[in-house]
C-alpha cells in the first residue's frame, strides 16, 4: 500500500488557435466595444445616477426616495444585469469569430 497516489496522465493543452490579422482585429473591435460599452453602463450605475439622488428623492417607490433606492438596491440590481449580459454577448462574440469553450 503506498502512501504516493499515483502520477494523473500529463494533459497537453491545446494547440493555439491560428486567426487571420483581419478577423483578429473585427474580433477585437467587438470585444472592445462590449468593454467600453459595459464601462459606460458601470459609470452611470455607479456615480452619474448618485450625483442626481436629491433630485431623484422627489420619486417616491414603495414608500423610499428614489435616490436611497438607487443607491440601496438599484445599483446593485444593475451590476448583476450588467454582469450577466456582458457575459452571454462575449460568448456569442467568441463563437462568432471561432473561439469559444467547449
């Protein structure tokens, strides 16, 4: 009985995949513009929104100003959004130009 598991099978990863400079570039173009795109969105989320709360203190939900909404929970519900939507566009990004995991 040997107190040495046994070595696992080394796994080679994959070959680097070969993509033209003109399709690496149209790829890159869209991955860029869903990072800016999700940048802007955080933006907004995070300090455009707050800088109008006491403007938005006048709306009233479920009984809470709109601006301690915002900054309690509606931020918040935003980032998860965002999150999962920049994650399924760069899935159909990648298998659009043949990159995606399997």
């Amino acid at each position: 009985m040997a107190l040495v598991p046994e070595e696992a099978p080394a796994v080679k990863p994959p070959p680097p995949v070969e993509i033209d400079p003109a399709v690496a570039r149209a790829y890159w173009a869209k991955t860029s513009t869903l990072m800016w795109t999700t940048l802007a969105i955080w933006f907004v989320a995070s300090f455009v929104v707050h800088l109008f709360a006491p403007s938005l203190n006048a709306i009233h939900i479920l009984g809470f100003p709109l601006g301690f909404y915002m900054a309690a929970q509606g931020s918040l519900i935003v980032f998860v959004v965002t999150l999962f939507w920049f994650a399924r566009r760069q899935n159909q990004i990648d298998e659009e130009f043949g990159v995606a995991e399997e």
